[in-house]
C-alpha cells in the first residue's frame, strides 16, 4: 500500500485550522455581545459602536469565507484519498491474478489507469 503521508499532513493543517477559526468565530460573536451590552449601558456612542461592529462583521465575513474554502479543500483531499485507494486495490486484485500473459493484463491495467 502506499504512503498517504502528504495528504494526511495536509487535512490535518486543515483541521487545525478550521479548529482555529471556529474558536475565534465563538469569540468574535461573545465580542459583539458584550460590545452591545457596553452600547446599551452608554460606554459607546453609537459611532464608536458602529466602528467596531464592523470590524468585527468583516473579520467573521473573511473567517467564514476561510472556513467554506477548508471545508472544499478537505472534501476535495477525501475525493482523491478514496479514489486513490480505491485504484490501488484495484490494481494489486489484478496483479494478484497471477497472470502469465503479459498481453492479457497490460490493457487491464491501461484501462485501469485511465480511469
């Protein structure tokens, strides 16, 4: 069998990462709560309030915009791991024929392959 090494490092820095987003995703929505409570109990003007909200609408637009991104990214990565295993055994059922006749297996294996 062969070594998914790359593709198993690379859905885990996605996982991480999403892990990462969501924790500041949480945060952010405990932010603009407790900066609506601060509004409400006069510590902003609405101004003030206005400016920060944004921030905080923009940073949690470009976080959930990531996170969509990871998400395609680690379906994609589970598309080509499960095709790829999928190939392989495949190719090592056919190989296990025990097959003499190298002109029998090689369109096999060529139309194997091109799928």
């Amino acid at each position: 069998m062969s070594n998914n090494w790359g593709a198993v490092q690379v859905d885990n820095d996605y996982e991480s990462e999403l892990i990462k987003i969501d924790k500041r995703l949480q945060q952010l929505i405990t932010k603009q709560s407790m900066l609506l409570d601060m509004y409400n109990d006069g510590d902003f003007t609405k101004d003030e309030w206005r400016a920060q909200n944004e921030l905080i609408r923009n940073e949690n637009q470009s976080l959930s915009n990531r996170k969509i991104e990871l998400l395609v990214l680690i379906n994609k990565e589970n598309i080509k791991d499960t095709n790829c295993l999928n190939f392989e055994k495949e190719i090592i059922s056919y190989i296990r024929l025990n097959t003499k006749n190298e002109e029998i297996l090689k369109p096999i294996l060529h139309k194997q392959i091109k799928k």
